[in-house]
C-alpha cells in the first residue's frame, strides 16, 4: 500500500492515530487533508473509495484484467459502491446500491460457477458509512439478477443480439437484506449525524448493529 493510499484509507475510515503517524512533517497535514477531501469525494475518484474497502477487508488490489477487484487467500472480489456528496442540492441517499454495466446471460453464468464474493460499501463526503458482505450466488441476490436478466432478454438459451446488453443492472439494499454479513460499520455518532442521507430501513439496520 502507497503512501497515498494509506492515507485515503485511514482518513476514510477515521483512523485518526495512524493518519498522524504516517504523516512525517506537521505542517503539512492540513494541506493533505484538503487534497484528501477532494479526492476522495470527487465522483470521477472511485478508486480511491474502492481501495478503501478492499485495504479494510483485507484483499489486495488487482491491477490485472482479470475481471476482479480484489484477491485474498479466500478467492476473488468484486467491489460495489456508493458515495453520497452532500454539498449536491438533491443528494442520493445510501440505499445499499451497486449495479453492473453491459451485461449478459454469459457474464451472469460466469459469475455464477466462479461465485465472487461481493464488498458493496457506502461513503458519505468520501467517509466509510458500511460494508457489506455477501457471495454472487446468495439465493436472493441472484434471483435479483436472473429476473433483471430474464425481463431483458428473454430466456438465457434465446440467442442474443450483437451489440444487445443490460446496460446497468442495479440492485440496492433490498436485493440481499436477508443474506449479506455487515463487516463494517461507522459510529454511532456519525450514522446519527448523516442520518437523513440514508434510507430508513438500511439506517435502522445499520444502527442496531453498530456497537
């Protein structure tokens, strides 16, 4: 991990100790805050937000084309996220979101026999709010895909056109509420200030689990 990255992912993840100890000249960190602030709220920055989520469940980015986000010794990731900028006028709220781009009936049959585990994170102004935890063929989540699919394109033997994709299948926080493992989850204190940027039944959930 760079030096650039632990720094976006301890101040993502309010690591505020380790943040300074990284930092070798005093006089400099709040110039680097600023930077940070920037970047990793800026919505053309999502790199920097899904190296956060791979550094913090531990998997090691893959700069390869291998399809994959992440890989750690329990296989390989794929990261879905969200980032709400607050300073919008209308901002989205966090609602569990992910989606996929282009996609067929052969990526979905792929991602089925490899099972991928999916890390479907949310940020606030470029902070942390949760990460999910969950594999491609959990029963809900991928009955979500195949009828997002189905719908689209008909049956998965029916030939396909060329050129003829899903071009964004979404899912939210309904998609997998019964089968994803919460691995990471903000302050109570800061859930309880970023409230009314989260839907309601993903909010109550996190904030029953929050310690």
């Amino acid at each position: 991990m760079n030096i650039i990255d632990k720094l976006i992912y301890f101040y993502s993840t309010d690591k505020i100790q380790e943040f300074n100890q990284t930092l070798n000249k005093e006089n400099n960190k709040e110039i680097i805050i600023q930077l940070i602030k920037q970047f990793i709220n800026d919505k053309n920055s999502s790199t920097a937000r899904e190296r956060t989520i791979l550094y913090e469940c531990n998997y090691q980015p893959l700069l390869s084309k291998l399809g994959y986000d992440g890989q750690n010794e329990e296989g390989f990731c794929e990261v879905k996220l969200s980032n709400c900028d607050t300073s919008k006028q209308k901002p989205e709220k966090l609602n569990g979101s992910g989606s996929y781009s282009d996609y067929t009936w052969d990526r979905y049959h792929k991602h089925l026999k490899e099972n991928p585990t999916l890390l479907i994170g949310g940020f606030i102004d470029g902070k942390l709010i949760y990460i999910f935890k969950i594999k491609y063929d959990s029963p809900k989540l991928k009955t979500h895909f195949y009828n997002k699919l189905y719908n689209y394109f008909g049956d998965s033997h029916l030939p396909r056109k060329p050129n003829h994709y899903l071009r964004s299948l979404q899912f939210n926080y309904k998609s997998y509420i019964d089968d994803a493992e919460l691995i990471y989850i903000a302050s109570k204190t800061k859930l309880e200030y970023y409230k009314s940027y989260i839907v309601k039944d993903l909010y109550e959930r996190l904030l029953s689990e929050c310690k």
